[in-house]
C-alpha cells in the first residue's frame, strides 16, 4: 500500500501562525511535530512508500520535516506550481505508482488522536479497497457540526452525499446514527480511481495525464504550470466519489480533529486545571479556559475567560472562544492592508534554511540568517543594495566578487552592489550571520541568481 | 509662583508600557505627549518658572521631554538617587528658591481635562497661599472610589483627611458632597512649607536641609546618596497637611484622572463608535468597548468586549476592565521571573539618544543604535565583547583605538575587545547604527568608562 499525503493548504484558518508560505500543516504545533510529520508518522507502519502532493513553493519544507523524522521512507514528492483541488493532485499520485498499487489517501493537516483504531478502520478499508472498491472514510460525529459536509451511510453502502446542513439538519443527522463526516480519506486502487475519474470527469482524466507525462523528474516529479492551468479545478468528491456505483464508506471513531479553527486547536491541545492551555512563557491570573499560542513574548492574562489568544513576531489575534471561524474574513481584511503579513512571517523557511527579519526602515533591513549544515545559498547579485555580513556563529564559506574566503566568528565582509557574491555552509554546524542591507530598494526580488542548488533561477 | 513638579513613580500600574526606568509620566500616552509634558504645558502660562524633582536615572529623559516643548522655560532640576516621599521632595524644592516664593506643587503624571477651571481653581489657592495658607487641592468624587484617601471640607477648612475608604463608606462620602479625593496637587509658599514642616516632622526638615545643602551643583541640584538615606521617608500629607493648623482646601471640579491603571486610561482615551479606543494598526471585528494599545505589531480582535489590551515589544498583557488593578500583582509575578522586564524595555532611553535590542542570544547582541544630533557617547571599552557597527543613516564621527574618523552610510567599523572607542553624531540629524557584539559576556555592565559627557564614568 502507497500512502497519499495531500499538502494543500491556504493557510488562512489558523492565521498567523499559518500563512500562504507557511500553511497549518508545516506549522509545529504539537511538541515541536507538524500535522505533517504527525501524519507521515501515524502512517508510517502501513505503508512501504509515500507520495506527497504538495505545492512547488513548500518543496524543501516538506522534504526537511520529513528527513527531520529520521524514518527512511520511499517517498516520491509531487510538485504542484498551483492547485487544482483533490481530484486532479490524486491523479497524479495514482499516475506516479503501479495501478494495481492500493492508496491510501489522506490531509496532511488533520490530527487523529486514536492510532490503534485508526490502523484497525485502515485495514478494513484495504481489504475493501482490494475489491475493486472506492473507500471513503465516515467519521462518526462528535456534534452537530455545520461546517462539514455528511455522508448517509446504509451498512458499508453510501446512500447519499449530504451538503454542509443547517443546525436542524445536522442535529437531525447526529441523532439518526448513520451519517457521518466526509474526512476526506480514501483507500482505492490507483487503476480503479483512475477509470473511475476517466468515467465521470473524463476531462479532468485527460488533462491530469497529460500534465503528468509532461512534467519534469528530478528527485522530485515537477508539475508544470501551463499544463496545470489547463486542468478543471475539481473535489475528488464531486467529480468521482458522489458519482461511482463502488463506492463504499468505512465508519470511523479515531479522535479525529481537522483543526479548522482556533476553537479545535484549543479542544486538542493539552490544558491546565483552569482550562488554560500549557504554554511557557505565559502567566494567567484568575484567567480560565484559554488558548494562548506564544511566540517569545510574555503574555499575561487577568481575570480573563474563553479567549483564543494568538501571538506571532508582526500579528496578534484576540478572538473570543466560538468566532474564529472568524478568522478567514479577518485575512481577507489584512490582506487588503498588507498582502505580505499572509504570506510569510517575519521568519521566512527557505531550502538552505531561514531568515529572520529583524528590522526594516526605508533605506535599510537586518536580518539574522541562518544555513543548515551543508547547505548553500545561490550565486547571486543585487542591483539596489549592499549587504554588511556578520559572522555570529559558525563559519561562513564566501564568494564575494572573485573571492572565495572564510569567515569565522566576529569577522565580516562588505558585498557592494551588483558584485556576485554566495554563502555556503561548509561546516557540521549551523551557521548564523546578521546581515545589514543598505540601499534604496530592498525587495526580496531584486536578486538575480546565477546559480542555484535548488534550481530557483 | 513657581511650579514644582514632582516625578517620583514606580511604573508598576500601567507595566508594561511603563517600567521601572521608564514610569508612567514620560510614556506618550496621547498624540505623542507625554504626562509630564501634558503637565509642563498645562502649568506654562500660570508661572514663571518651574523645578522638577526627578529620580537620577530619569533626568535627561526629564531635560529632553521639556526641551522637545521648546517653551524656554526657566527651570531647576533636582536629582533624587532613591526616592523619600513627597515631603522631602517638596522640602528640596522649597529650599532651592527665594523663601517668600509661592510654589504650587503638582505630580507629573495625572490628567487634568478642563483647563480653565483649574486655572481658576490655581488662582483662587494662590490668593490663599498668599495669605500665608497651606492649600489642598480637593477633587470633586465623580464616583465611590475605594483606592483614595479624601479630605473632608466645611467650606475652605479641613475638618478632616480620611484613609481609604470601603465601599459603603466611600458611598457616603459621595453621598455627603462635602468630601473630596486628595489628589495630591497643594499651594503654599516656600517659607511657610518649611516652617511647618520644621514643627510637624522635625527630623525631616533637618535631614532634608542637610541634604540640600550638601547637594553638587551644576546644571543640576545633585542629592547625595548617603544624605537621602538619612532622610525618614514620609508623605507630605502625614508630615504637614494633617497636623498644620494653616490649611485650606480648595474644591476642584477640573476633569481629573490619576491614570492609575488601565481602567482609567481606558476613559481617558478618545473612542470609537463601538467603544474601542482608536489606535493604529488594529483590526476590530465585531468587539466592543476595548482599550487596544498596540506597538508595532498588528493587532486583530474578533467578538471581544471590556478586554484591556497592551502589547510591547517583548511583554503583552491582556486584562479584564474592571481588573487592571491587578497588574501590580502580575509585575511582583514577573520581577520574580525577570527582573529586567519590569525595569526596561526593548528600547532604553540614554542620554545621547536611545538604542533597541533587535536580538539577543548566547554569544552575540545585536542592536539599532540612534544617538541625537550633536550628542556623544562616553570613551569607553569592553572587557568581554567585540563590536561590528554599521552605519544605516547619517555621518558617525567614530574613535576606535587611537584613530578618529567619519563613517558614513553603508560603512562600517570593527572594535575590537579592549579597544577604546566612542562615537559621537557631529551632524545636524540622527545617527542611526546597527551594532553587532559577539563575545561570551554582553551585561550592559561591561563598560569602562574613560571620559563621559553626562558624568557617569
């Protein structure tokens, strides 16, 4: 069996800790795991090999947490330039193996919280999956959820697929017994899928097929993306699962939790005896039943009750406890304001590590720039500004112009504008430099790259 | 009449937009005015010429704040190494001018909204004070304010002060209207003040004369430590105003405010419709009635009522209205933890300017660096650390061992340990710099200073 792992993701629901470059699942929000590495993990034992289906930009994140796990897995990473929703990124994760391999198909940002019964649910799906079936998983509800679509079940058969209901209805489904979530877990065959998809949307069968025969191959499968464009952007629900005669739906009570919101992170993170979440730095006083999420302030509470108290370097959020489905108008407002502060924070991930902005004012930006063992920057120059680097700690390998040299500790080098210059980590150990830009423009696109290790030029 | 402004205040109630080395009167609480300049200001046309008693520390932020007014007042600043109380303050004061001098005493961090009725009010105790009274001012109660003391009149006599009263109690008091807040602003001459204070608290007019005598002059009275030790720290109210048979008071209906806590400033400061004070940078979805006071960072909050919001650089504190008088427990809770937090911020006010730690790890400091047009620091080296500055704006006249030399934008310098060095803004706009320190050491305390213009060394 091939596990499946879906890295879309916009990154709005859990703004500002997600953003558009740094979705929910990359985020660690569970001692010091990802919802991506939790999910590789939780699957780890069922599979021989993973796929993962994740946009272009998140490539190096997702190959770094996964390395991070130290778990050796056969995985192929499928690069996605935008997204087309679930039906045509299945595709080509079905595309990609042997047709007769069967796949498990699953988010990469749900959290599951029963893994003996989420392995027992799996293998039932397998063994209907090795049937020629199209499984669906239905998670028993815990409430009258209007957020989620349902599936009407009738034993392993689907009766019907249910839109996101009313109050009412959802009440009126919870009590009936035999709807479910749709969690969007699958289990099939990859030939059935793929004749199953060519059946009932069989034009986004043809343009998933031609865009994967025409892609690149590397390490990683890249997607390209005028032939992405072409493709009917489409659920694999709507397009073969409320469609097919196969398929079937395997209940499933496996604690499981999507974390669409701030009111679910809360649910599933560990709490104190007044209800507050565990978080150092923090300090309540008379304050019940709150979630705090700390970046490295102190934060304080008095008196305070049911609020979800989100903390980043450049945004904090204060939502009362039931409204952060909020959330996603309020990114549609700051957008509006400051398109950059959804995007990315003030720490960017980038393939040879991070940097941090550290202050920004016309005419000049400090960063504090940190490069993984081994890695290396590209060969680039700039036509706005110069740059001032400080080795803090490590040792930095530098071109700079047609020098190449070391730098150590407390010792610095001067790039003047449009000289060629690059970093490179030569050493065992992080490297860390402060680097002070000057000039009148300091976009991160004013930088030509000569060369690149990770093939951004 | 000269105004003696009195600039004791721990910065504990409003922690943590103010600390200990930055107390509540010099935050720019109000369009980038501070209490004291609020008070400064506000005092300006009804004397001739003012004294400020002021903690050491504070003394140039004092100095800089009245000169930014560019008022041209003539005034005597009186420096304080620890603090005794109001009565050997205004003991000082009294001291350092021509005894027939009619002061009015005022502190420098309330809010005072109706500026006519307190000249009014002013000028009706100067005709007492001139009389040779000791006059008290006596705040109208808007409410039954448990946290004063009150005074209670019979016309312009005192029958009595009272101590803070319980609720029922304070009721009364309202209830009476012959009771008034002691809101600790008197009127009096100089000579007058001092001969009542030599009957009433003996002890205190001589250590407090002693003292002044033993003061250094230059721009400044300086206090000497061991003399304020011997000094019994004591209120003005016990030492003079409950024992004196000279006293009057005078109602004053003047649109008073302590601003001892959150819950004051919170009336205190324009709102909008919804009742949320107006602040830059904040996003208010359906919440209401929120003081919001926001540093850089962008804030967002969604279906929030009576939440009191205060966010710093490295401190956030969010307080239920009604509940902010439990910020000083929070501040006892934190000084525990780090005592730094209480007493400064990020940013730290010196007398050449200021500078704001941008990082800070095990091994190295980095630093923003702004020193003032003409100003200059102390000739001094370190022990433990090197340092890399980085001009971003401006010219810096640079000494580093034995060579002096201009660094303009885009140059740098490198210090190295032991290195004598100083820097000195010889221009007409703000020197802006980014200083690196690495080294295995990097207390504040690790200078030694050779040479200093504000005589710290």
């Amino acid at each position: 069996m091939q596990v499946v792992i879906l890295c879309g993701g916009s990154g709005t629901r859990l703004w500002p800790i997600s953003r558009t470059l740094y979705p929910k699942q990359f985020v660690k929000l569970f001692q010091d795991e990802s919802l991506f590495q939790k999910t590789v993990t939780r699957n780890a034992g069922l599979a021989s090999s993973f796929s993962v289906v994740i946009n272009q930009d998140q490539y190096f994140m997702g190959l770094d947490q996964l390395d991070d796990l130290k778990l050796n897995l056969k995985s192929t990473f499928i690069l996605e330039p935008i997204g087309r929703n679930t039906a045509p990124a299945i595709a080509m994760a079905a595309l990609a193996c042997n047709p007769e391999e069967i796949l498990l198909v699953v988010p990469s940002d749900h959290l599951i919280e029963k893994q003996a019964a989420y392995e027992a649910t799996v293998n039932k799906a397998r063994e209907l999956a090795q049937n020629d079936r199209l499984v669906t998983f239905g998670i028993k509800p815990g409430y009258a959820e209007t957020g989620y679509g349902y599936i009407e079940a009738s034993g392993l058969e689907v009766k019907s697929f249910k839109e996101k209901p009313d109050a009412a209805t959802a009440e009126a489904y919870v009590k009936a017994g035999n709807y479910f979530w749709n969690s969007g877990m699958f289990c099939f065959k990859a030939k059935v899928f793929l004749a199953e998809l060519k059946k009932y949307a069989p034009d986004v069968y043809e343009e998933s097929l031609k865009t994967f025969n025409n892609a690149r191959r590397d390490q990683a499968i890249r997607l390209q993306m005028e032939d992405m464009k072409s493709i009917r952007s489409e659920s694999i629900d709507y397009a073969v699962m409320e469609k097919s005669q196969l398929v079937n739906v395997v209940p499933a009570d496996i604690g499981w939790s999507d974390l669409g919101s701030f009111d679910s992170l809360y649910e599933a993170l560990p709490k104190d005896q007044e209800g507050n979440t565990l978080s150092e730095n923090t300090i309540h006083l008379g304050s019940k039943n709150n979630l705090v999420i700390s970046h490295n302030r102190l934060i304080s509470t008095i008196d305070v009750e049911d609020l979800m108290i989100v903390d980043t370097s450049d945004a904090l959020v204060i939502a009362k406890k039931g409204s952060t489905q909020k959330v996603k108008d309020l990114v549609g407002l700051v957008k509006k304001q400051n398109v950059e502060m959804t995007n990315v924070h003030t720490t960017a991930h980038r393939p040879w590590g991070s940097y941090t902005i550290l202050e920004e004012n016309p005419g000049y930006k400090v960063k504090q720039i940190t490069v993984r063992p081994g890695a290396k920057l590209s060969l680039q120059y700039h036509h706005h500004r110069s740059e001032h680097w400080i080795v803090v700690s490590g040792i930095a390998t530098v071109t700079n112009g047609d020098k190449t040299f070391d730098l150590k500790q407390n010792e610095s080098t001067y790039i003047p504008k449009e000289a060629k210059h690059r970093l490179f980590n030569n050493q065992k150990e992080d490297l860390v430099l402060i680097e002070a830009q000057v000039g009148g423009y300091l976009g991160e696109d004013d930088i030509v790259r000569l060369q690149d290790d990770y093939k951004r030029n």
